[in-house]
C-alpha cells in the first residue's frame, strides 16, 4: 500500500527538523542569519525543547494514524497535541511580531481542528488540519528562531 502524501510529508518535515541543526555550521548560520529572533530565557528554551521532542512524537504517531485509519489513535494523540500548543498562548516572550503570533495561534487551531476530526472519524479533514499543522510548523520555523538570554538573577 503506498504511502498517502500527508503522512510522507509529516515524515519527512520530521526527519528535516531533526536533521537540520546537525549540518554544518556554516550552513546554519546562513539560515539562522535570515531568520527573525524570539528572545526567551534559558528555562523556558529548555521547557520549549521538551514541548519539542514531545511534538515530533506526537507528529510522527499522528502520520501513523491516518496511514492505518485508527481514529482512536488520531483522537487520544490529537489531544495530546491540543494541551502541549496551549503553550502558545502562555509563551512569556517578548516576541511583538504580529506574524509570529498568528503563526502560535494557527499551530493552536491546527490542533483543536484535528481533534475534532479524529472526533467526527473524518479522514479528509483530519488530513487536512494536519496539512495545516505541518506548514504552520515549517513557517515558522523557516521565519523564526530562539534567542535564549540570560536573565539577571532576581535578589528576591
């Protein structure tokens, strides 16, 4: 059985995330150098990376699930999703960039739209919705990079 497009492209859009920041430096210099910084402290990169690694996984599963049809697993994994992308919306960043907010709310509805069509037992549009979730995955990415400051320490 050949492979559906989505699940192909949620695969591959993976492995590039993985992948990526093991080229060369040069090479992501010449990428980060294009890309607009969102400065956030050392804590919260690190509870980012997590939400991250946690993410791919999710993604990754999610691309399983549609290939076998399991509407159980779209749903339980959807939701998953849905609680980890609440962090767009508490993300404390300084970030006034209109584009990168957009960008954390259409990831957030991506989301809440999956769960809803794995509710429905909708293939079509759970595929879609994961369509959307993958480019709003790439964009910002393509746009965006972290700048983790450092922080004073508070005396208090």
């Amino acid at each position: 059985m050949a492979l559906n497009k989505m699940v192909l492209f949620g695969l591959c859009l993976s492995l590039f995330v993985l992948v990526l920041p093991s080229h060369g430096k040069q090479k992501s210099q010449t990428i980060s150098m294009k890309r607009v910084p969102v400065r956030i402290s050392e804590k919260e990169s690190h509870k980012l990376s997590l939400k991250m690694v946690s993410f791919l996984e999710i993604v990754g599963i999610l691309a399983e699930a549609i290939y076998k049809k399991d509407y159980h697993l779209m749903k339980k994994n959807s939701l998953r999703l849905v609680e980890l992308t609440k962090h767009n919306s508490e993300l404390k960043s300084k970030a006034e960039n209109l584009s990168f907010k957009s960008m954390k709310s259409v990831l957030s509805k991506s989301a809440i739209d999956l769960y809803d069509s794995a509710s429905k037992e909708d293939i079509d549009s759970f595929q879609r919705n994961y369509g959307i979730m993958l480019r709003s995955c790439f964009a910002c990415h393509s746009s965006y990079q972290k700048e983790v400051i450092n922080l004073p320490k508070s005396n208090f």
